[in-house]
C-alpha cells in the first residue's frame, strides 16, 4: 500500500479519529456517483480524512475493483457506505466482510441486520440517523459510531427537517461518550468548528465535495453547485423517501404536485421518472434530480480534493484564533457609558 507518511501532516485528535484511525475529523460523503469509485474517497483518505465509496449504484465487479484501488493506493483508512434498501445489499454485504473493509457506513435500515456479519471482520461499523430516536435504536444494537444528519444535508435529510445544529447537539446531550459524525451544512472549516462545539468529533462533507476535481460527476453538475445559492435548494418527495435538491424543473413539477395535494400514486409517478444518475452520469441538470445541500452557497470553487482537506484544516485553526476567550470581567475595559433618551 501507498501514500506516505504521516510526518509532518496536520492532525486534530478527537473521538472519531480515534476510533477511525485517520489524522483529521474530515468525512467525505458517500454520494452515489460522486464517489462510486476509487478516486475521490483515495484521495480524501491520503490527505488525512476519511474517504468514502458509495456503493448505492455500483454493481459488484465495480465496487470490488474500487475497493482493491483505494487499498491498493492508501495505508490510511477508508469506508463503504452501503444504503441498506439498494437491491442486493446482502450480496453487497458478502463482498464487504469478504474484503474485510475497514469501515462500513450503513443508512436507510436497521443496523441489526448487517452487525452480526461484522463482529468477527474487525470492521467498524457506523450508522446514519436523522433522529435522537433512531440514534438510541442504533446504540442500543451496538454500533461503533453514528453519522448524525440534519436538515440542511443534500440526498436523504431527516423527514422532520430538524436542523443540524439541533440535532447533533440533541444526540451528543444524550450520548455523551459516543463518536458522532455530524452532517448538513458544513462546508468550510468555521463548519469543522461548530460540529466540534455541538459534542461531535467530526464532519462529514458531501457538497464541498461534489465540486472536487475527482468526483465523478458530470462537468454541468460540479456548474450547478458551484452557481447554487444557500437558498437555491428544496426538498421534494414526501412519502416518497424525501430528498433536497437543487431547484429546477424537476423540483418544481414536485412542489406544485405536493403543494396541490396531488395523491401519492401520481407523485409516485412524477419522481421515478427522473433520476439521480440523469443529472450525475448525462448532465441534465434541469430535469434530472440534482441532489445537494444548503451548503452548496459555501461552495464557490472547483478544487482537488487533497486541498479542500488542507484549505479546512487552516480554515478551522482560524476560526479558533477568532473565537473571544472567556476573562474575568474586572479584565476587560469598560463599557462606556450610554447617555439616557430624551422623554418622550
């Protein structure tokens, strides 16, 4: 295995990197397409974060030759991310304990089904919750970590739209000593901040990744993240597996469908004639579903991935130097005096 020594990298030592093994508290998103192959999660994991394989879309022989890439080319760890409702999740599943992955990421299911599989891989098995109530299954049948996702988070966001600020901090209230990776919203280092303040140890990143220079998306995709305001995104689909997504044709043809109380069948209809692969694979990004978050109006350039690791990691020791210490109040000079106003 490949990608050099860890003298003279930075590091931020928290629960998660700890129980992952990485240098920083930096997670690259599992995105269907965006990294459905070696490149993005390789080169995330060399600069010191957590690189992930999304598995969602991959057929077999696909997700087996990307997994012996990024092995292949890193001495650093690296995950799968396995949506569990993806036809052939247990064919999937057989793959991974037989390739004995370092890290699964397991969404959409419950983690009660794929544990036993990797108890005796020596796996780490994290699980994505959108709920304190989902969060307290997943811990009670004994998941090593949870990626907590809040409203802001482009694909699958929580169905209560409860913000990511609220969320995170409502799960690491409740389980103080478990690793949390946060998730929705973060895009810059001043975000790798404020998911440390919240109680997480980490931050996982999808929309700061989409416009990388290794993912694997279509050049009028990384465009429209690249152009989207934080007030450019919606979610659509509910009943439906609710996902946020940039505003365009599709989006509003669900909207007017959801706002007109259309049934469930006719909404159906309309959101699985497009899809994710339309917009990440051919380009449409007006019609097809161009799935990202509220971040992506933090995003304003296409880089490579090793330097939006670096640029987060100078970011977030900025923001540190910024934030105001606490003093004793006789330390602190004098607040002038306000001159009362006139009576009326």
């Amino acid at each position: 295995m490949t990608g050099g020594t860890r003298a003279g990298r930075a590091r931020i030592d928290t629960s998660v990197t700890r129980l992952l093994g990485c240098d920083l508290p930096i997670v690259q998103a599992g995105m269907s397409w965006a990294s459905s192959d070696s490149r993005l999660p390789l080169a995330v994991s060399n600069a010191g974060g957590l690189g992930v394989i999304a598995a969602g879309p991959m057929r077999l022989p696909d997700l087996d030759r990307s997994i012996s890439e990024v092995a292949a080319g890193t001495d650093r760890p690296y995950a799968v991310n396995l949506p569990l409702y993806r036809k052939g999740a247990d064919e999937v599943m057989d793959l991974l304990v037989a390739r004995r992955v370092p890290i699964l990421i397991a969404s959409q299911g419950g983690p009660r089904r794929y544990l036993p599989r990797f108890r005796d891989t020596g796996t780490i098995c994290l699980h994505v919750v959108a709920t304190e109530e989902h969060a307290a299954k997943a811990m009670d049948a004994g998941v090593d970590g949870l990626v907590v996702v809040g409203a802001e988070a482009g694909g699958h966001p929580p169905a209560g739209l409860v913000s990511t600020l609220v969320t995170v901090r409502a799960v690491a209230r409740r389980f103080p000593d478990a690793p949390i990776i946060a998730s929705g919203g973060f895009a810059d280092g001043s975000g790798l901040a404020a998911a440390l303040s919240l109680g997480a140890g980490a931050a996982q990143f999808g929309t700061r990744f989409l416009a990388s220079a290794e993912s694997n998306l279509h050049p009028a995709y990384k465009e429209a993240v690249l152009a989207a305001g934080t007030g450019d995104t919606r979610t659509v689909g509910r009943d439906l597996g609710m996902i946020r997504v940039l505003a365009n044709d599709f989006a509003d043809r669900m909207a007017e469908l959801e706002s007109t109380g259309a049934d469930l069948e006719r909404r159906r209809a309309e959101f699985t004639a497009t899809s994710l692969r339309t917009a990440a694979v051919d380009g449409d990004v007006i019609g097809g579903k161009v799935e990202m978050g509220q971040s992506a109006g933090l995003v304003d350039a296409l880089l490579p991935a090793a330097r939006i690791v670096e640029l987060l990691v100078e970011e977030y020791a900025a923001t540190l130097t910024r934030l105001p210490e606490v003093r004793p109040a006789e330390d602190l000079p004098a607040r002038p005096e306000r001159t009362p106003l006139p009576a009326s």
